[in-house]
C-alpha cells in the first residue's frame, strides 16, 4: 500500500531559556560551554507511517507534542533528528491566524493564504467564489481580519485550505472554536474529503470526532508515542486515564479490547474493535453476524453501529453504558445495558440530538446462530425452513406482527439455552420481523422489533428520548402472554351483526359465528415492488357512535395515510368508506380493498357474470396465479357456502369511476383463507393529494 507519510526516528528539541540575561555577560558562559536553559524534547524516537487514503488520529493532553508533529508535517519547524517523507501536497489548518494578516481584509487574506498553500493567481480567481460561500463570511469579506472573532477566522482558514490542490490534509484543534453550526459544517466536509480518499491527519481533544473519523490513533505524552492502534482501542484508554488522574504509561493492550458484564450464565461482551454487541451462554457464543444492534434512519442518513464512534463506561460487574457517536448526523445513541436478574440482559436504548432531526426508521435487531431452529410468539409458531429468498434474507411470514415477545429453542443436541426477547411496549405500535439472513456462506437467524413512527412523532427536538426497552431471558422456557388490550380495538353492533376493528383489520361475527379470517376487511398498496397493508399502520379512533366508527391510519414507511369510516346501516350491511391522503410524492402501483373470509365457503359468484367453486388448495410459494378464479370488471361479487352453516356474504363497489378490478382468488398457505379484492393500477407516480378512497358494502344474507 502507498505510503502518503513516512517518518522515522523523529526528535524534536528546544531550548528552554528561564531568565533574561545581558549579552555581554553571557557572551564568556557561552564560550566556557556553561548553560543557562534547559533542553526540553518536545518529540522523541517517533516512528510513524500513514497510509494513502488513511486518517490519523493524534491524542494526548496539552503539551504532549501534538502541534509539534503538524507543524513539523507541515514544514512550519523542522525536526532536530530523524526524518519525514511526504508523498503527495500538503494543505494544513494549524494555529488560530497562521498566514493571515491582521490588517489585511478578509479577500487580500484569501489571496495571501492560497498563495502560501500552492495556488497560483488565476486559480484563486476561479475559486474565491467557492472559498467565500463555504466560509460564510461574504458580509465581511470587505474588512480587516483584526475585526474577526475567532470563530471567523477558523471557517476563513478551513475554507482555503480545502479548496487547494492537496493529498494530505493537517488538521490542528483549531476547528473546536466557533459556533456549533460552523464546527457541524466543517467536520461534515471533513468527513466528504476522507470519503474521497485523501489523507488525513486529525489533532483534537474531541474523542467523539475522532472515534468517529479515525482509522487508527496514537496518544502521545511527552513526546513519546504511549499507545497506538484502532480508535475503539485507544480512545478508551486514554479516557480512563485522565477519569483516574493516572499517568500514562507504555501499556500493552489486547488488540480485541472489550467489556463484559454478566449474570448466571449470560455474558454480554461489547468488542470495541469490530464494534458489535456480542451475547453469549456459559462459554458458547450464541450471537452471530451484527448481534445486538439498533440501526435508525434520519434525514441525513442511516446510523450504523460499526460507523458510530464508541464509548463505553463500565458502571459495575452488571451494568455498562455504551454512547455511539455519528457527527455526521448531530446525534448519539444511548444504550444503558445491565444484567441485575440472573440470565437477563436488561435494555434500554435512547437517542440524543443537539438540533431537531427527522427520525423516519428504527429497529432493535438481534441475530443469532442458525443452530436456532424453532420460532414462537403467542399466536403461531414455526421453524425456519423457508425456501422464499429475496435479497439473500429468508423472511417468515406471521399472521400476526404486533406483537411483544418471540422465543427461539434449539435442536436438543445443540446445548444452546431457550432465548426470550421481549420489547414490552405497546405491541400496536410495532412490528416483529423474524427471519434468516445469508451473509457469503453463514446464514443467521434474526430477530427484529420495528416501532411504529407515525408521522406527527418523526421530528425530534433536540433532547434526549427513550425508544427502546426490553429484555433478553436465557435458559428459561418463558410462558408467553400478550395481555395488552388496545384502546384502539373497538366494536360495532347492530341485531346479530357484528363489526370489530382491530389496529387495521376489520373482523364481522353474524351471530356469533366469525365469517372473516386472518386479516379480515383490511387495504393494502404496493408501492416499489414491496406490499404494504393497513395492519401495519398505526391507528387511532377518531369517532365511536352506537352504529359507526371512523379511524384514522399512518402508514409507516410510505408517506400516506387513511381515513376508515365503518357503519352498519342495518343488521346485514355495513357500509365502508375510505378516505386517502398522499403527503409526498409516492409511487403506488396498486390499490387494493380486500376482504379475506373463512375456508368454510365454498363457491363465489359474481352476479350475471361468472360463478364457480373454491378449491382447498394453497399456493406454497406466493403464486396465486393457479388459485385466481376470477379477474375482471364488476361491481359486486359474493361468496356461499353449501350448508347451512355459514350466511352467504357479498362485496358491493358503489364507486363508478371504472378503474376498479374485481377479484376471486385463495389466499396462500398462511391464512388459508378466500379472498374477494378491489384493485386498481397506477401507471405514474401520485402527487400530494386527498381522495376517496373506496366506497363499498359489504352484505351478509341468509344461511346455507
């Protein structure tokens, strides 16, 4: 690899003189070789190489020898002993006003400074527009810089010097003055010219840039390099010696520093070098891949685990605090981790922001060995056979995702502990998803709690909120048990007939018989390739009068919401209009209004059309095309059963604008269930609007 820096044997020595004497009198010492100061090595013995395309970070407390090293980079000072080779132009932001001139206005200072890092007269022309905008000092580009706050005169430096041809860009404290939204500015542009491959070499006291930026750091003191190695691993150390007031010292780490915590068999383990959250049973680790993270999407960008800066303070043998930085995206995330039960890791995990962010995305993921065979919530269980795989992730699909709680049990060989993880907040406000995600040749299994963000709770202020709290039980065979009783579930009644709506599906009883199955009366849209259906919305009731509910839907994901109003008009009809709102621009590629319906009957009919029967056969691997019975335009189709069991149930569309497909068809192997749908196509992407929806009737008639 090429080397952008090389240094070897590097001395730098001063001469320290601690009282002022005549000339005349020191002239004759001088010549006896007696010494009135003290030499005072400021670098000693400093071996160094930087890679092309690398980020140094350099640490240590005042006085250590960091502005020293720049300044002998730069070739501001030279080294009293050893050498330094550089292997492409240097561009440098060093000491507060370094070649500037006080009395100069800021556009002569831009013309100065350039001039000293490489540009010549004509470049300058071209870029002084650029170096103006990005300093944010157009209004003052006119007057003396002895008029500038410090502040100015960092973001007037920090624009010259980017804007010049370099490799290797020096970077001294100088960027810790200013206001916070130019400090913000200017680490984000550091971060652009780390992505663009040059080289960096960072001086600063802020261990939260450089966890966050830095490949690799060395702390010096006194001169002497005392550690050198990943971010993960030096920062820590160094924090913890300044917490305990110590002196540091030559220590040899373990490249793999980590933190533990445990109870009972449980041992939670933080790997501060390949950043990941780790779990293990006895001696056994049972997580796999990512193991315990909690990716979320803002504005600006995903926050990643491995891309955050660390930070990790251990409280006791049972508990730590893990800060994860991301200066690129203004924001921290807080995980407070403690094992006070025996095998249980007690989570709790917020976020921190100085300005106002827009949270649109969250999960808290956990992944696990695909020793892991079996899956259980408190409604179905499974195994992890699946043969769907899109994207190498091997989804399981559940009847029902709201829920609170999933555990994994093993093979009886495999020796690995039951696994119990909860997440015991409202379980209609979020998701689980379970599956297996393939990684070159490992597969593991995963676990996914997903809040629901509405669109009203996406702006953050500045502060710090708690979005997650849960646990993970080992070596305990947990009884689940959702108990949690929505307030957004409630009921109509009206005779015999019997309407629930049920956090985005609607179930109807007719004499206390449940005609409906699996998502019952519910919408969905397809929007970019992927299905998204209302059970995934977070609802709320509007309005609740004896014969009629009206609800309101935001969609997670998808920048829509929906408006259901449900009314039994008399004691066989319930009438179902929908309203929609488009936000933002979205692409939706199908409108769906369905209605799913127990196996129990048996043929449809859609009226002076066509008619046939069901066949009890499911598709296994989402092909429904063999189990579409009907596909065409009508405005009502029905369903009947051939005893007397069940009431025959009809599906009316009272809107006449044409675009709607009536469709028949069985649903796939999950629901097992008969499926009448609405559907209409869009061939353009939808702007902002509001809508109708659909407006329909649904008919319960007579048995048999």
């Amino acid at each position: 690899m090429t080397k952008a820096i090389e240094i070897k044997k590097l001395g730098k020595k001063y001469s320290i003189f601690h009282e002022k004497g005549a000339l005349v009198r020191d002239i004759p010492l001088w010549f006896l070789g007696i010494k009135k100061y003290e030499e005072l090595w400021a670098l000693q013995h400093i071996d160094l190489e930087v890679n092309a395309g690398e980020c140094l970070g350099i640490i240590g407390g005042n006085g250590a020898g960091k502005s020293t090293l720049l300044n002998i980079l730069s070739g501001i000072t030279f080294p009293t002993q050893g050498a330094v080779k550089l292997n492409g132009k240097i561009s440098a932001i060093l000491s507060l006003g370094a070649g500037f001139h006080p009395e100069l206005t800021g556009e002569e200072n831009i013309y100065l400074n350039a001039s000293i890092l490489g540009l010549g007269l004509a470049e300058i022309k071209e870029r002084f527009k650029e170096i103006v905008e990005f300093s944010g000092l157009k209004d003052f580009i006119d007057v003396p810089l002895r008029t500038y706050s410090a502040g100015m005169y960092m973001r007037l430096g920090f624009s010259v010097a980017i804007h010049t041809d370099f490799d290797i860009l020096l970077i001294d404290e100088i960027i810790s003055v200013g206001d916070e939204e130019a400090q913000q500015k200017c680490i984000k542009k550091i971060f652009e010219l780390k992505e663009s491959g040059k080289t960096i070499v960072v001086a600063s006291h802020n261990m939260n840039m450089i966890s966050e930026l830095c490949n690799r750091v060395i702390l010096l003191e006194r001169g002497k390099v005392v550690q050198e190695g990943l971010a993960a691993q030096v920062v820590p150390y160094y924090l913890e010696t300044v917490r305990h007031k110590k002196n540091i010292k030559v220590k040899e780490t373990n490249p793999y520093l980590q933190y533990a915590i445990s109870s009972g068999n449980l041992r939670l383990l933080a790997d501060l070098e390949n950043k990941v959250i780790e779990l293990y049973y006895k001696d056994t680790k049972i997580t796999k891949g990512i193991g315990l993270d909690s990716p979320f999407f803002v504005s600006q960008g995903w926050f990643l685990l491995k891309e955050a800066g660390w930070n990790i303070q251990k409280i006791s043998q049972e508990e730590l605090i893990l800060t994860l930085y991301s200066l690129a995206l203004s924001v921290k995330q807080v995980w407070t981790l403690a094992c006070t039960h025996k095998d249980t890791l007690e989570i709790k995990i917020e976020i921190e922001g100085n300005k106002p962010i827009s949270l649109t995305k969250l999960d808290v993921r956990l992944e696990v060995t695909d020793k892991y065979k079996n899956w259980i919530t408190a409604y179905e269980e499974g195994n992890f056979l699946v043969n769907q795989c899109v994207n190498n992730i091997f989804p399981i699909r559940l009847k029902d995702n709201k829920v609170s709680q999933v555990m994994l049990k093993s093979e009886t060989d495999n020796h690995l502990p039951y696994l119990f993880f909860e997440a015991p907040s409202r379980c209609d406000r979020q998701l689980l998803g379970i599956y297996k995600r393939r990684e070159g040749q490992e597969e593991y299994v995963c676990l996914n709690f997903s809040p629901i963000i509405t669109r009203e709770e996406r702006l953050i202020n500045p502060g710090k909120y708690t979005y997650f709290e849960g646990k993970i039980i080992l070596d305990k065979e947990v009884k689940l048990n959702e108990e949690y009783a929505s307030a957004q579930v409630v009921e109509l009644n009206k005779g015999g007939l019997r309407f629930v709506f049920d956090q985005g599906k609607g179930r109807i009883f007719f004499e206390e018989k449940e005609l409906t199955s699996g998502l019952g009366a519910y919408t969905s849209v397809r929007s970019s390739g992927v299905w998204h259906d209302s059970y995934q919305a977070a609802w709320k009731v509007n309005q609740k009068d004896d014969n009629k509910i009206v609800v309101f839907g935001d969609w997670p994901y998808l920048p829509i919401s929906q408006i259901s109003q449900i009314e039994l008009i008399d004691e066989n009809s319930i009438l179902w209009t929908i309203d929609m709102e488009i936000h933002e621009e979205v692409d939706l590629e199908i409108e769906q209004v369905n209605l799913m319906l127990s196996s129990g009957y048996k043929t449809w009919v859609v009226p002076d059309v066509n008619k046939g029967k069901f066949l009890d056969e499911y598709s296994q691997d989402y092909d429904i095309s063999p189990f579409r019975f009907w596909y065409g335009k009508s405005d009502q189709i029905e369903v009947k059963t051939l005893d007397a069991d069940l009431p025959s149930v009809s599906f009316k569309c009272n809107q006449k604008e044409g675009r709607f497909r009536a469709i028949v068809e069985n649903t796939d192997y999950l629901y097992k269930a008969r499926l009448l749908q609405y559907q209409k196509s869009n061939t353009a992407k939808l702007l902002p609007k509001k809508y109708i929806y659909f407006e329909g009737v649904i008919k319960i008639g007579l048995k048999g």
